[in-house]
C-alpha cells in the first residue's frame, strides 16, 4: 500500500510517484508508470536496485548482517529445527505443531521413490557428467510423469508438486552421485528421516551400509537448513522469472539449478575449494599471491567465496558454518589443513584496506566446503548440496509469485544502443 509520493523531476516535466512502506527495510518507488508518463526506462543492469515483487519470506538487513526467515533469526532457525520444518515454514508462513509437522514428514517421507523408469534416464548419461546437469535435467524429467505437466497453475497440484519436489530431490542427487562414481543405485528407505536417508542413498552400497554417524545427520540437516532461502538472488529470481511465463514448478526449478550452478553463485563453494587446495598444494600459489591477484583490476581472479550483492558484512551463515566446521572436525577426530588456510586467508584479506573499503566478508559459500568435505562428498558434490537446501525456498518464492495478483510476465526493457534502421545492401555490396 502507497502512503507516501517521490517526485522526479526530468526536462520534460515531472513525475509523481507513488512510495510503498516495507515491514522492515527500504522502501520501494513504484516506477511502473514511469515510461507511459515520461517516456523514460529505468537503467539498473543485475537489478541491484530494483524490487521485482513483494515478498514475505526472507529479510536480510545486509549492513548488519542479519537473516530472518519468516521473521525468525537464521541462527536460531539453523540450530532449532529440522530441514523439513524449515521448508514447512517458507512454504506456509508459520513453524508446524507437532502433529502438523509428523503429517507433512510423513507425506515427504511417502514420495521419495523415484518412478522406476528414471533409472534408464540415470543410465544414459556418461559418468563424467557434473551432477548439477543430471540434476537439472532430471528435475525436468520427472515433471512428465505428474499432471502438474500439464495443469500448472491449480492450487491442489502447485502442493503436490511442491510435495514431490522436495520428497524426490534427495533420491535424485544421491543417484545423480551413485552413476558419476559407478556404483548401484540405493532405495529410500521410509523408516529413516529426510537427511539420514539422502546420506545413506549417498554413502552407503550393496556391501556396505553401515549405520549414520548422527554427528553427520546433524551437520547436514544444518547446511540444508543455512542454504533454504535468501530472497531474490539469482537462482529465486530465474525460478521467479521462467514461473512467470506461467511455466510448470518443475522447470522453473530446473532453470534455477542453473543459474546457481554458476562459479559467482552457489558454484562459489567448489570453487573456494579448488582455491585453497590450490594454496596447500602450489608453492607459487600463497595466500599474499591470492590477495594480490584479487585486487588487480588487469586480472579477472576473485577470491572465492568473498563478497555479496547484499552484505556489507559478514555474511551471518558463514559464522555459523566456520564454528559448526571445527566441532564437527573435533568430534570425527579428524583435522583440515584447508580450515587453517582458510581462516588464515579469511584474516589477511580482512586486514587489506582493498577488502575493508569494499566491504568484502566471507559469504555462505567460503567455509561451507570444508563441512562437506568432512562430511564425506566430493568437490563436484557440493553445489548438488546448495541446491538441495535452496529448494524449499525456490518453491516458496514460485509459490507466492503465483497467488501474487501483481506478477507479471518478466520483460525486461533495454537502452538500445545499436544501428538506427539503415537499408539493407545486396550481397555483392558489402
Ligand atoms: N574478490 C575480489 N574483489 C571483489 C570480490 C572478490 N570476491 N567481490 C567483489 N569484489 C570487488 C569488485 O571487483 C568491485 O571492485 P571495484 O569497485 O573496484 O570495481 C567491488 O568489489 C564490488 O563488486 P561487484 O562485482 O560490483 O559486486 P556484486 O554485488 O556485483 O557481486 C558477487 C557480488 C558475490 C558476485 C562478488 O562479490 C563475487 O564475485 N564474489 C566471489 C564469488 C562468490 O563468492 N559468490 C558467492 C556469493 S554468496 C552465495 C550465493 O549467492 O551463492
């Protein structure tokens, strides 16, 4: 609701425009008239300017460094509830009962196998296929056996799909890692809950299947719960975008795992990874090296797993994963020389002016691959995680995109700066 105007004012004239009051944080200037009234677009390329819907899922005070989701504080969410719990309260706005919350478990817990058909669909890929692109396209591929293919706007079948979704996403990255390392494929079992199952569909083989470390159970129900949802970055905002054409869940979701499976989005994790090994294992890779490299403008190297479009501060899921990564460490009695170089890369940047001046903080992605890797997965696991978390928020946002009587199909404008219209010369004439 509007309860305040701006004015701009332009050669042409001047403009009123109308201002709407957010719960907390910045107001937003509703510009949608601006062209038919002034004939001028707006120019904000990454959009980090621009509100492209109202939202009541997740705030993020960035200059203080701080998440709620549905108005509860990350680390509270992160050490007080289950993954399910967490994907319960995006999609419906409160935390379940009890009883609430053993019916949507056990509705999950129903849906997880996979139809059998999919697994020739497993089988058809080489197995040096990443498992971000089987992920994808099998999250594409299992919307052909719902209806939701079909009818992708009734309320009843947008639940079911969100049910499906979230039920079948474990079985498919544990498959989509089974065919990368060749071995056979594992069941869900039903009498296990939401992440010792995705662990045990991961880890463990026909010769082979050792109980769940609870300590890793724990961990990993943690990470899912810090990755589920950060409003409108790129990945919720394509998801957001394809839905908006009226796309059925499933492939916006898929165009989703996309955009995160990028190296400047959730691809950050294996490349923060790949940067600190690089440190432990080169001689003439030092972290006074990395840090120099970082601030060169002639070189495109940026130190991964640093920065955010929102944060200005330190990113408050990478505290909670930094502490979390040393305890799980300690309880396994296991040691990472990669921790080490990482807080001691983490401190020599937060000491550089270049760093402090641009208010570049670790994020999620800079200590969560230290977690996975105690955990047990393999680089090219990792963003498979991420995705695994952000689902539930993916489907939150596709959800209140599609009640939402203010969305539109998303089309962008442009500032053309190409040829005016020229005649067209035959082709002995160029
Ligand atoms: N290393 C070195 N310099 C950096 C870095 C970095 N990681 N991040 C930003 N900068 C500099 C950048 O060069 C620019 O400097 P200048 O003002 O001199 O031109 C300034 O800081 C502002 O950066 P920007 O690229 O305009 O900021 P952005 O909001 O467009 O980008 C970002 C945000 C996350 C893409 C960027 O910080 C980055 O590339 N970080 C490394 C990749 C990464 O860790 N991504 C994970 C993001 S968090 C989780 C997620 O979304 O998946």
């Amino acid at each position: 609701m509007s309860d305040s105007t701006a004015r701009l004012d332009l050669d042409n004239g001047s403009v009123e425009l109308d201002v709407y009051q957010s719960t907390v944080g910045q107001p937003g200037i509703d510009i949608r008239k601006l062209r038919a009234t002034t004939g001028h677009v707006t120019f904000d390329p990454g959009f980090g300017n621009t509100a492209s819907a109202h939202s009541a899922i997740t705030y993020i005070d960035g200059a203080a460094g701080i998440l709620l989701h549905r108005g509860y504080r990350i680390e509270e969410v992160a050490s007080k509830s289950s993954f399910l719990e967490v994907a319960y309260l995006l999609l419906y706005g409160t935390l379940p009962n009890v009883g609430e919350l053993l019916t949507w478990e056990s509705e999950i817990n129903a849906q997880t196998l996979l139809n059998e058909e999919m697994r020739s669909f497993f089988d058809a890929f080489p197995r040096r296929a990443h498992p971000m692109a089987v992920l994808s396209s099998a999250t594409n591929a299992i919307s052909t056996f719902y209806d939701v293919y079909r009818r992708p706007m009734r309320e009843d079948e947008i639940d079911a799909g969100a049910r499906t979704l979230i039920a079948k996403m474990p079985t498919i990255a544990a498959w989509a890692y089974k065919k990368s390392i060749g071995e056979p494929y594992v069941y869900p079992d039903p009498d296990l809950g939401y992440v010792e199952n995705f662990l045990r569909m991961t880890f463990s083989n026909p010769i082979s299947d050792e109980p769940i470390d609870p300590v890793k159970v724990k961990a990993m129900n943690m990470l899912l719960i810090l990755h589920a949802d950060h409003e409108m970055n790129c990945s919720t905002a394509t998801v957001r975008g394809v839905g908006s054409s009226r796309a059925n869940m499933f492939t916006s979701v898929a165009a989703g795992m996309g955009a995160l499976w990028g190296p400047l989005h959730g691809g950050a994790n294996q490349a923060v990874i790949d940067q600190l090994q690089s440190i432990h294992d080169d001689p003439d890779a030092t972290i006074p090296g990395m840090i120099a490299r970082a601030k060169d403008r002639n070189d495109d190297f940026r130190l991964m797993g640093f920065g955010h479009r929102v944060y200005s501060n330190y990113d408050p899921r990478a505290r909670v994963i930094e502490k979390f990564a040393q305890e799980v460490l300690d309880s396994m009695d296991q040691a990472d020389p990669l921790l080490d170089i990482a807080r001691e890369l983490e401190a020599a940047a937060l000491a550089d002016p270049y760093f402090a001046e641009r208010n570049l903080y670790p994020n999620v992605d800079y200590y969560s691959g230290i977690l996975f890797r105690a955990l047990g997965f393999p680089l090219r696991m990792f963003t498979v995680l991420f995705t695994l978390g952000r689902l539930p928020g993916w489907i939150a946002h596709w959800m209140e995109m599609n009640l939402d009587s203010e969305t539109k199909i998303m089309r962008p404008r442009q500032i053309y700066i190409g040829e005016a219209e020229r005649p067209y010369p035959a082709i002995e004439d160029r």
